[in-house]
C-alpha cells in the first residue's frame, strides 16, 4: 500500500472519529422553536334585551349576568331611513337584512328617536298606521340597540371594529311574538359610530311577554299580605286603554282576559283637547306636538286643572272639559264600565303613560271611586308610565326593589 494512500486512510479514520454534533455545529447555528402565538378567546356576554315599544315611546332595558346593565331609556317611537349614516346621532345605525343580486348586503341606515325629527327627510311616526309597530319592528329594536350607552361594553371580541353581540330579546305586546321574532332574525349585523357588530340571538329563544306584565309582577309583590287570588292592571297608553285579568295563586301571575279597548288612550284624548282649544276665538294655533307636551306637563292642585300653552295662554279649564268629555264618551268608557263591576272586588293597579299625567290620574280615579270601587283597592306605582318595564327585573336580577330610573330621549 502506497504512503498516499495510507495517509488518505488515516485522514478518513479522523474524520469518521469526529462526532456528528460537533460537524453540524462547525456548519450551522441550530435555532430555537419559534413560541407559538397564544390564541385569544373572549367569553360571549348574553344581553338580556327587553322592549315596550309602544305607539308613543319606546322603552327598553339591559340586564347580564343577573344584574342591570342600564336603567329605563325613553325614545320616540320615530323612524326615518337616511341616506347616508350620521355620525354620533342618538339612536343612528346601519343594517343589513337581505343581500343584492350580486350576493352583497343590502345596506339601510336607520335614526330612531327624537333624532329622527331632524334629517331633513320624512319620518314615520308609529301612532300613523295601524300595523306600524309590526312593520317597523326591527328598525325599532335595532335602534334601541344602538342608543344603549355602553353598547361597546357589551359586546365581545378582539377586534375594535368588528365585534360580536349576542342578544336575548323579550318584548311586551299584543302582537304575536313568532311575527316579530322572525322579522328581526333577518337583520345580521349593525354598526353604530363606525363599529360594526355581528348580531347573534340567543339560542334560548324569543321571550314575548303580556303587554304591562312588569306591572303584574308590581301587583303581585303588593298582594303578598293581603292573599289576592285575582287582580286586574289598567293600563291606559298612547293608543288603547288595556284592562286584564290576571291569576295570582301560582309563583307568577298569568294573565286571563285581555280587553285593549282600541282607541280608549292619550291620542283621543289630544284630539278632544284640539277640539276644546278650537273652539275659543283665538286666532293662534297650537300643533299637535305641542298639545302633547301641554298635556304631559299639565298640573292638578284642589282638583283644578293647570294647563298652560306655548305662547303663556292659560288653557287648563279648556283641558279639565276634554278629560271629562274623555271619561264620558270614548272607547276609555267601556274600559271604565268594565273596570267599575270587578274592581270592587278585585285590587287594580292603574299604569301606563296616561296615569302618569296628574290630572287624567286624579279624575279617571275620581270616576272609578266614583263607581263604587274601594280606595284600598287601587293600587297607583310611584311611576305608572315606566312600572310595566322596569318591574321586569323581578324575572332577571331576582331584585324585588324596583329602580324606576328613567332615561329619556
């Protein structure tokens, strides 16, 4: 064998020596596994949503986890669609409910409340039509939504523009819950101030409640000493002046007979009282609108009525003959006949927007006593307007004192 190639052989046997550790070392840096990115999970928060929404006002309230997340909001039960999307507008918001041809999201922008009285565009007013509340139903509920003031908050995610809100929605009224839970599931997602939120209805379901229950969970907490089986709730709103019957011998009244009595609310009474206003020989003219705030605003004191309109006339004797003309004949007077047989012996408590005027509480009240119902069997909450919402805490906090706050827009 040839030095060569012994020397050749001796070179190879080094090398093979030679650890394979140390040659990967002398070729390259081994590197360290790269961390994996932790993946953020936020838990859903369910938003127990429930809503009034009356020809008037509507009024809505937030509860989570078992506790309030907002008080009592008031808005103006109007709707007008814009154009374009306002910025920072109480009760603003855009929608989406059905997509184009093209399979894109068929875009509406949406002002609810007072707000919508300043758009420059015609709005719709829920006591114009019949079937209003029904049609509207979504774009009402969407705008309450959108006015919660700690909507952000309420919802979830890790995104600051694109966000989850996960919705339980309960309503009272006298339309059928399947008719408004199937028009508000067609509506995917809203954004409010530039906010886009996914919208997803909790899987519990769509909770339709009797119109003014929170006012017979009120009666029943009153009626504990006093062992009533049977109770009744008057609730005179914007539109009808609503009489039911309610049984109180299990852990939750139910309701029995329901009579609406269909334009037996405020609105007749602001048309009697235009009539009274028309008939004195003054030229100036008072809107709509205005009667209405006239009326909420108006006073009782040693059964005189205080009224006093825009311009510093003083109208309350105009107002005292329309109550009482009211009382007499409108379909409020079968309401008051039905009423004046079963409150003599069964409690009543009287709600809605209408009690929560002075002067129509004290006379309908004097009517009622008037009729033979005892005093102690009528039952007036501190706040009769918003008593029919704001009692339903009762069912989602478990909190038996009622916190009448009240928001209004």
């Amino acid at each position: 064998m040839s030095r060569k190639n012994v020397n050749t052989s001796e070179q190879t046997d080094q090398i093979t020596d030679t650890p394979i550790e140390e040659m990967n070392a002398d070729t390259h840096e081994v590197k360290p596994p790269k961390p994996k990115k932790e993946r953020i999970i936020v838990p859903k928060k369910e938003v127990n949503l429930v809503i009034d929404a009356g020809r008037s006002r509507i009024k809505f309230q937030s509860f989570v986890d078992g506790q309030s997340a907002t008080p009592v909001i008031a808005l103006d039960s109007l709707v007008c669609q814009v154009d374009s999307l306002p910025f920072g507008e109480l009760g603003a918001f855009a929608m989406s409910r059905g997509k184009d041809d093209n399979n894109k999201d068929i875009v509406e922008s949406w002002v609810i409340g007072n707000s919508a009285r300043f758009q420059q565009k015609q709005y719709v007013a829920m006591s114009e039509g019949e079937n209003h509340k029904v049609d509207y139903f979504p774009v009402l509920v969407l705008g309450a939504v959108a006015s919660l003031p700690n909507l952000y908050d309420l919802s979830t995610g890790a995104n600051e523009k694109t966000r989850t809100l996960t919705l339980r929605l309960s309503t009272l009224s006298l339309a059928s819950p399947f008719a408004l839970k199937s028009a508000i599931e067609r509506c995917k997602w809203i954004a409010v101030d530039g906010v886009k939120y996914k919208l997803s209805f909790g899987k519990s379901g769509f909770l339709g409640f009797p119109e003014g229950y929170g006012a017979a969970l009120h009666t029943q907490s009153k009626l504990d000493s006093l062992n009533a089986k049977t109770f009744y709730t008057f609730d005179i709103g914007f539109g009808t002046s609503t009489l039911t019957e309610y049984s109180n011998l299990g852990k939750l009244p139910k309701r029995g007979m329901c009579s609406p009595n269909g334009g037996g609310g405020i609105a007749t009474l602001i048309r009697e009282f235009s009539e009274q206003i028309s008939n004195s020989d003054s030229s100036r003219i008072i809107r709509p609108s205005q009667l209405r705030e006239i009326l909420e605003t108006s006073t009782i004191e040693d059964g005189k009525v205080g009224a006093v309109a825009p311009d510093g006339r003083f109208v309350g004797d105009a107002l005292e003959v329309a109550i009482k003309a009211w009382i007499k004949d409108s379909p409020l007077t079968y309401a008051l006949e039905k009423l004046g047989t079963s409150g003599r012996r069964h409690p009543v408590t009287l709600c809605g927007g209408g009690f929560a005027i002075p002067p129509v509480r004290e006379l309908v009240c004097t009517e009622l006593l008037r009729a033979g119902i005892p005093e102690n069997n009528l039952l007036i909450p501190e706040e009769p307007g918003t008593v029919a919402l704001s009692e339903m805490r009762r069912l989602y906090t478990g909190d038996s004192n009622s916190d009448n706050e009240q928001q209004t827009a």
